[in-house]
C-alpha cells in the first residue's frame, strides 16, 4: 500500500500531527504511525502536509482561459495550478457573446467526460455574468450584459452537461428573482455580484436563496452608514459566504482581517480569480478581448481597472496567515473546507481524513512554497 511517512498533516479533528497516511484506490486508508506503506515520494521535515486547495473562482493561467472553449485550455488551466497545490477548479466564465459562452461551457462538458487523472481536478463552472449589472461591470465587457434569465440559464446547463455549480449575478437587475429561485432549487450556488445592491436588496436576495459573494469589496455596493450595502450584508449576514482575493492588492489587509471577525470560520473562501497572465511574466495579456497590462503582480485594463489577479491559490493562504495574523489551520480552512462545503463535495474533499480523496498540497512551513501535489494518490506536482 502507499502512502506518506512520518510526515507532519493537518488532519480534520486532530489539527497538525506526526502521522503516516496510507491510500488506496485514490482514498485516504488509514492515518496513524506505525503504518507498513510504500512512500510515494520523501517529505522532509520543514514541510506541512495540507488538504489539497480548491479554487472555485479562476478564469485562467498559463497563457489560458476558461473562454478559450477549447479542453485543451482547460488541461493547461489544470496542469499550470497543480504547482500551487491545487487540486480542484472551478472554471470561470465571463460576460460575452452568447455563442462564446456556449463554446465554453461545452469545453467544461467535454473535459470532464475525458476524466483526466493529471492536474486539478475540473470540477464545473462558476458563471460570472452575464447576468449583472451594467454599472458595475468591473473588467467585464459592457455589450454583453443581459437581464437574468431562466430560460437561457437552462440552456447554459445544458450546454455545460448540468455542470454549472456557482452562477453569480446582480440580485438588484429584472429577473433576478426567477433565476436565484430556480438555482436553488437546482442545487446551484447563487452569488452576490456586480451590483449596485443596497441592504434590502440583499436581504430579498438572501430570501430566495443566494448564499455567497463574489469577491468581497470587489464590483459591488460598499458599506455606507446610511445603506450598509453588499459590503455591510456580507458582513452581516451569515447566511452568506464570502469570497476574498487575498493578494493584497484587491483587498487591504484590515479589509481582509474585518471580512475575517465579522464572519463565521466556516463562511470565508479564498479565491485566485486569476487570468491567463499567471504563471507568465509581467506584460500583455488579455481578458475577455480587452488588452490587460501585468506589472509587479498587478493585472490592469487600460483604464486602470483591476483586471482579475495572477494570483497564486499557496500565495492567498500564506497571506492570510502572514499578514492577517489567521491561524495557520484557519488559513487552510478558508482554501479546503470551506470552499469544499459551499460546492456539496465536503464528503470527498476538503479535509484530510479516512475515506475522502487523497488529496494533499505538501508546502514548506516557512516560505509555503508548494513541494508536492497529490491528487487521490497520484502525483500531480513535484517540485
């Protein structure tokens, strides 16, 4: 049997303990020392065994894009964040034609009927747009905005092979409340997102079912002493998880550390929202058709706007314990389980425990620069 040996994990119910972890058939056996197991590869002592990140908001990396309606974009997306720990995804759409939409969500269908066991796992879609508001489209391209609807929502699903796990939309916009209600009762997480929303607004939307923002502080309603907003809702309202892009640059630090106080520890995600610019160097690059401008780790349109992040998943965790001072398991948390219970894949994984999927990110303790990955017991990276 394989397995890990001696190695210091984080393990759900236990914390960090001195264990051995043994796997079979892409399942987690048994944790505990003494274990007779073939090691898959030698973890030294500086290292921290970690339940594999899951990232359910990233459109890219690599020099490709969930648009790109190709499997091929999706294996090199797949490929590229294994290096950070990852190992599952969702892919992440954007406001834009009708037919490119369609393009590539049949690509998501396409790659998961292929069931590679190389990369991050694909897990399905997030749906950022189109369905948001016209003022407050961030980098997302205006021509493309529509209302909420049903009737071209069931046609995504199908072009997606029911595979759309997170649709995010402004809850303010005619149509909105169809579409929340029809998510739900389908199983699809709704989500808060470019929008104007005032504190009413979300607290219909709660009502009928939306449970998570989009990227917290980023395209929405922020907290006003005379309208709390989508900030002061997330806030809160603990109905509603919380996205952050921890790069520092989206969010401030005491920005993050208030998201962080405010909500309970099982209601925070972090997230990449990463491009195609990451894993490249700093220059030119592209976001649904429009020019970005990568320097010193800042993804720009022309305008100025923040343009999605090259944001790294080990990178997000290491600063959120660094700098925000969370606790090393929280942080983890906020990467794993968290993200895991908002898709309904907590029984298979997200934590390190008997059963699950053998899953790990191997980081060191000191830098979290990502050592190993391991993807139900097969490795996916090696530094």
């Amino acid at each position: 049997m394989k397995g890990l040996k001696n190695v210091n994990a984080y393990v759900e119910g236990k914390g960090f303990i001195k264990t051995d972890i043994s796997f079979e058939n892409g399942l987690i056996k048994d944790i505990k020392s003494g274990l007779d197991i073939e090691e898959i590869a030698s973890i030294s002592e500086n290292a921290l065994v970690l339940p594999g990140f899951i990232d359910e908001h990233i459109h890219g990396a690599k020099k490709a894009d969930a648009m790109d309606g190709t499997t091929e974009a999706l294996s090199d997306i797949a490929t590229a964040i294994a290096s950070e720990g990852t190992v599952g995804f969702l892919a992440t759409t954007m406001t834009q034609s009708p037919k490119n939409i369609e393009n590539a969500l049949k690509s998501v269908n396409s790659y998961i009927q292929l069931n590679k066991d190389s990369g991050a796992e694909l897990l399905g879609v997030h749906l950022e747009g189109p369905f948001i508001s016209p003022k407050h489209v961030g980098a997302q391209p205006l021509e493309y905005v529509v209302n909420p609807s049903v009737d071209v929502m069931k046609k995504y699903l199908d072009y997606a092979g029911g595979n759309i796990k997170i649709v995010s939309l402004a809850p303010e916009v005619d149509g909105a409340e169809s579409l929340v209600k029809f998510l739900k009762e389908n199983k699809i997480v709704a989500s808060i997102a470019h929008t104007g929303a005032k504190y009413k607004d979300c607290e219909n939307a709660v009502s009928w079912g939306m449970s998570n923002v989009t990227h917290t502080y980023n395209a929405q309603t922020g907290l006003h002493h005379r309208d709390a907003g989508v900030v002061g809702s997330a806030l809160l309202m603990d109905e509603l998880s919380c996205e952050l892009i921890c790069d520092l640059i989206h969010v401030s630090v005491p920005a993050i550390k208030l998201v962080i106080k405010n909500k309970p520890s099982d209601k925070v995600i972090l997230i990449t929202d990463s491009m195609r610019a990451k894993h490249m160097p700093d220059g030119e690059s592209e976001l649904g058709g429009q020019l970005v401008i990568v320097k010193n780790g800042e993804a720009r349109l022309v305008d100025g706007t923040l343009a999605g992040s090259v944001l790294k998943m080990n990178d997000a965790v290491k600063n959120v314990h660094k700098s925000a001072g969370v606790p090393l398991e929280t942080a983890v948390d906020f990467a794993t389980a968290n993200p895991a219970k908002n898709l309904g894949v907590y029984d298979k994984m997200g934590s390190i425990k008997e059963g699950k999927q053998a899953n790990f990110a191997v980081v060191d303790k000191d830098s979290f620069e990502v050592l190993l990955t391991v993807r139900k017991g097969k490795i996916i990276y090696k530094k």
